[in-house]
C-alpha cells in the first residue's frame, strides 16, 4: 500500500525529463552460487519434418497445490489480499487523463494468434517476429505464421520442438513459453519449463534454431534447478542469454528468492553440448519477486558492457537496477549486484485482488500491479543506451493505468528520462508491454476493459519528439473482445500473465503486438490477436510531421501557481489555433490569432481550473507543437 510521499506546492511544466541519481545503500555484489554444463543437448530435425505432438497434457496438478497453499503466488502479496484501501493514498500528478491527438490510421497486419486447444489459463500470451515470420506462443502450443498472417505451422504442442529430445524432462510440459528473435545472430530462441513428475529436479528447456527459419533445425538444451523455476524471463545480449525466475521450494512451499542466471549464447549458436550456465540467487530484503533482464533490439551495446536487469520496488517506489557481468573465461569470476536505485513518481498499487470489471458479469480479473511486465527492453543509440518498461497501477478507487518509463544512460549511470500514467478514461488499463524503435518511437500495447467493454486488445503510442510523458497517438483498437472471463474470484482471477510488444527487426517502425482476448463469454476459451501497426509510414520517416516546418513550444517559468508564461516560435503568417485540453479532454482555452510573427508570447491563467495535467496545443496549416501543462499546489 502506499502512502502519501510529497507535498508540492505550484504549478510544474514537465518539459524536461526528471534525472535521479542513485540514492540509498547498494547491495554489495554477489559471486554465483552454481555453474553448470546443460544437462542435455541435442540437435533436432528440421522442426517442419518432427511429426506434431497434438496433446495438451499439461500437468496442472503442482500449480493447483503450490495456489491452494499461496493464493497469491508470494507469501508478501499474500498478506496484502484483501486488505483495506489506504485512508491516505499516494497523488500520481503525472496521469494522462486524455487521448493523444495525433490521428494515423496505423494497423496493417491484424489476425487470430495461437488459439486455447488445453482448457488452461492465463494463457501467458508471448510471440516475436522476425525477417519472414510470426512466432506466436501460449501456454501449450505455438504456431508460425507468415508476416501476412497466413499460418505456416501449428497449432502444435511446445513439447514438439522438444520431440526426441530423451532424458527425464521427456514428455514433461508445463508452460510458461517464451520465443524471442536474436537479430544480431538471425536466430529463434524458444524455451518453457519442465517439472518431470516424481522428480527432485526441475528443468528449463531452451531451444535455439541454425537459422532464422523457425521451420528449421534447432540446438535443443536442458538445463537443471534445484527450485521450481518459476515465471522464466529471456533477454538476448551479446554475451549471453540472460533470464530470471523466481525460485520455489515445492517440498516446503517456501521462496528461495529471484535466479538471476547467464546461458552461454556462443555455445548455444554453435550447438555445443558444453555450453554453460551461470547462477545466482538473490532474495531482496522484501521478498520481492518478478525481476527482469534486459532485451536487446538493435545493435549491441559495446563490448563488455554487463547485462541489465531490474524488479519494481514498493514503498518507496523506486526501480532497482541489477547488472550481471559474466566471465566465460572464469565463471567463477562473474558477478550480480546492484547497481542503482530510481526513484519514481508515486503510484499505487492497490491491494492484491481481482478488481478489473467486464460486461455481463459480477467476475473481475486480476491487474498484476505487482511487477513490471515484459519486456524490460533494451536499445543502444549513438549518444546514449535507453530502457523501457511498464506496470499497472491503481489511478482512482477500482480504476486502473498504466506507468511507463523510459530510463537512459548517456555517460556512466542510468536515469528515469521520462514516466507518464497512461489512463485517459475511465475504463480499466493493464496488462502492458512495450518497445522502442529505432527512431525513438515508443509504441505500448495493452488490455483495456470495463462494465461496457469487453476485454479488448488496444495500442497507443508517441514519437520521439513529443512532451515526456505523453502518448501522443490516438489510441488504436487492434481487437475489439467479444465476451468475459467467467470464474474465478477466490484470490487468483488471472488474465494474460503477460503479453509482448515486438520491434520488427527489418521493418523500420513496424512494431507486432499480441494479447489475449475472448470471442465470447466462458470460462477459460480465450483466443490470441497478433495485430502490426507503424506510426511513421512503415518507417519511411520518424516524423509524419515535416521536420523543416516546426513550432515549438516553451514555457518560462513564473513563481505563481495559476499563470503559465509561453513562449512559441516558429510562426507563419497564416492563422493559429492555441488549445489547453483539461485531463477529461475537453478544451478550457481556445484561442485563434494570425502569426504575423516567428516569436509570440503568451500568459495563460490557470486559476479557475482544478489541478492535473493539461495538454497546451499550437497548430497552423503545416505545423504544430504540444507540451504538458502540470498544475497542482
């Protein structure tokens, strides 16, 4: 729960991103507790040729146990269910309480992913894209589309690609997928737990394909846990494939903290039997769960620099920041610590019970406003590296957003460059991911719903000149859902588990979203949506704007908290249109005047109006700006 963190007095413009410094007391860092060779390798038969295992045989028997003993899935989450609202709650002065203005008709690729053959949910819905497919996974099967929708492959068992692969893992199945495209090498990695029936060791199967044909052959490994291996998470590096779980003890139900490990990619791409597996175990002075490693999209960062890795704290609300430096000469040598602590905006988080409404009935679903959601993605730029991820959190009483950040480093440390709370209605927000391009784009897909919608699949997003904190774009409608998730409100009502937002690695611009959905009511018969859409023209420019013709914006600062002061450049003779929108989206100023002149300034009073964060519009025929206007006491 949160409580009341600040007390800010005036009115801010949130031009400029907020840079924190670490604060607080570093961990010192950790030395592995285990490194290890694969437990099995093999290589497959070209994947096309393996005889498809239909069955849907899921061992569902130690996940229905382990959530009869942790209904929440985390002793610390478990003292929060049910447990009351906080009389004073945190002030989120940053929500976004509109939508973005820019108007493009983005979509172009729209179509049912992999379907429920199993009867389980969440579905853990998961996909990647690469030069010539659609990687679409759920908790039991996976299929393999054209980049034009059409199905190449599947719907088959996960276990397929694992076919022949003989050891104790053999037939085991027990989900948790993850596919992910290394671009930098053109392959495919594709991975889900085993947990052999009977067995005192647990396994996390990683597959990694010859070529970037998903059809093809691919080096199959096993690799050993002493702990259940839970909620495994993948980023590619150039070092390594790094991945986190959070670790269980089955035997007593007890947790045995977050796995933060390092896979040796070389090995993995060459198909070696030798290849390794460094492990670290660290369990944060909370308990804290859910950490994730960072993934890179693009160009490598330069050579040595560590793999990411980061978890979401709470009270104080801040970003831990991990680094993981493998030493593949000497595994022994390698080291995991933290490496900063960010600080962010107040939020809340809410307590930890199904409260998202749907249509038609009385069921809620879990927001899973406990963690940051995948991908903690990764992108390396000329000047500087960068980082996005994002998370639920509770805007008002039962109504929920979602907080994104985007982090940079442009020398030696990290920084949160920008955050924003995206929840420009009233209906519910969650269930994110998002991704960067290469210009800067930043696109976020995620589940929307209410007591009037059905649980949808929607898309919004902003270019890389916009205000911080922003989304920019109209938010787009990939699948309107036709039904609600029925059944069940006993402490655990999951939806998603997660979802994926892709960059399309030769595509500039083009992003792939996927997220579950019902076509009708029932109780576990969801269906996947894979939607691709571009906000800069299928990256024929990173600004539908034309750069050369550019209003810009300041605001100069003024010591009362009711007038803003605006400076505004770059005018043409023809007429303007000055706009303030309030957080409801409706405008409070308007104001038509002829330019006349490149410079104009402005006072605008703000008293009358209640505090939050209002959107300040300039448009002529050929231009416009916008900045965020934020106003409280």
């Amino acid at each position: 729960m949160k409580k009341l963190k600040i007390n800010m007095v005036g009115a801010i413009l949130m031009l400029l991103p907020l840079v924190f410094q670490p604060f607080g007391s570093i961990a010192q860092a950790l030395s592995p507790d285990k490194v290890m060779k694969a437990s099995g390798a093999d290589i497959s038969p070209p994947l096309r040729d393996i005889p498809p295992d239909l069955s849907a045989n899921i061992d569902m028997e130690w996940i229905e146990e382990f959530l009869e003993k942790h209904p929440a899935g985390h002793p610390i989450l478990f003292e929060k269910q049910g447990a009351p609202l906080p009389s004073v709650r945190a002030i989120d002065h940053g929500v976004q309480r509109f939508f973005g203005r820019r108007d493009s008709d983005t979509t172009l690729q729209n179509f049912d992913g992999t379907p429920n053959r199993s009867g389980i949910k969440p579905p853990d819905s998961d996909g990647d894209v690469g030069p010539d497919h659609y990687f679409s996974t759920v908790n039991s099967y996976f299929s393999i589309f054209s980049k034009t929708g059409e199905l190449l492959y599947g719907p088959v068992s996960n276990r397929t690609i694992w076919n022949g692969f003989i050891g104790p893992w053999t037939y085991s199945h027990n989900g948790d997928p993850i596919v992910l495209y290394d671009e930098n090498a053109g392959r495919w990695i594709f991975s889900q737990m085993a947990l052999p029936t009977g067995s005192p060791l647990y396994y996390e199967m990683v597959a990694v394909s010859q070529t970037s044909d998903p059809l093809g052959v691919w080096n199959r490994y096993a690799f050993e846990f002493e702990w259940l291996p839970d909620y495994p998470k993948f980023g590619i590096w150039q070092d390594a494939y790094y991945l986190t779980l959070n670790q269980w003890d089955l035997m007593s139900y007890t947790y045995k903290g977050m796995g933060a490990l390092a896979l040796e990619r070389d090995s993995m791409l060459a198909g070696s039997p030798g290849a390794r597996m460094i492990h670290f175990s660290y369990i944060p002075p909370d308990n804290a769960q859910w950490m994730l490693p960072a993934d890179c999209d693009g160009p490598f960062p330069p050579e040595g620099t560590p793999g990411y890795f980061m978890y979401l704290g709470d009270e104080p609300d801040v970003l831990y920041l991990f680094e993981l430096a493998a030493d593949w000469d000497d595994p022994g040598n390698s080291t995991f610590g933290e490496t900063a602590i960010l600080p962010v905006d107040p939020y809340i988080e809410g307590p930890f019970l199904p409260r998202i409404p749907q249509p038609e009935t009385d069921y809620t679903l879990n927001d899973l406003a406990d963690r940051l959601m995948f991908r903690l993605q990764f992108r390396q730029f000329p000047d500087h590296a960068a980082m996005v991820c994002n998370h639920t959190v509770e805007v008002d009483s039962a109504h929920f957003g979602i907080r994104w950040y985007e982090l940079r480093n442009s020398d030696t440390s990290w920084s949160v460059f920008q955050q924003g709370t995206y929840a420009p209605d009233e209906a519910c927000r969650w269930m994110g991911s998002i991704a960067m391009d290469e210009f800067g784009t930043i696109a976020l897909g995620y589940s929307i719903s209410s007591k009037e919608i059905f649980p949808s699949v929607c898309y919004t997003g902003r270019l890389e000149e916009d205000p911080p904190g922003i989304m920019t774009f109209e938010e787009r409608v990939i699948f309107y859902g036709g039904g609600s998730q029925l059944c069940c409100n006993t402490g655990s009502s999951p939806w998603g588990d997660y979802s994926a937002m892709s960059v399309d690695p030769i595509q500039p611009g083009v992003f792939w979203y996927t997220q579950q959905y019902y076509p009708v009511s029932s109780n576990a018969w969801w269906k996947t949506r894979v939607g691709s859409f571009s906000f800069t023209g299928g990256g024929t420019s990173a600004n539908p704007t034309n750069p050369q013709k550019k209003t810009r914006i300041s605001v100069l600062p003024n010591p009362s908290a009711d007038l803003f002061e605006i400076s505004i450049e770059g005018l043409t003779e023809e007429e303007a249109v000055l706009s303030v929108v309030n957080p409801e989206g409706k405008p409070v100023i308007l104001e038509r005047f002829t330019g006349g002149s490149e410079h104009l300034h402005r006072t605008l009073s703000m008293g009358q109006y209640p505090d939050g964060m209002y959107l300040l519009i300039v448009q002529q025929k050929d231009r416009s700006d916008l900045v965020k206007l934020l106003k409280h006491r």
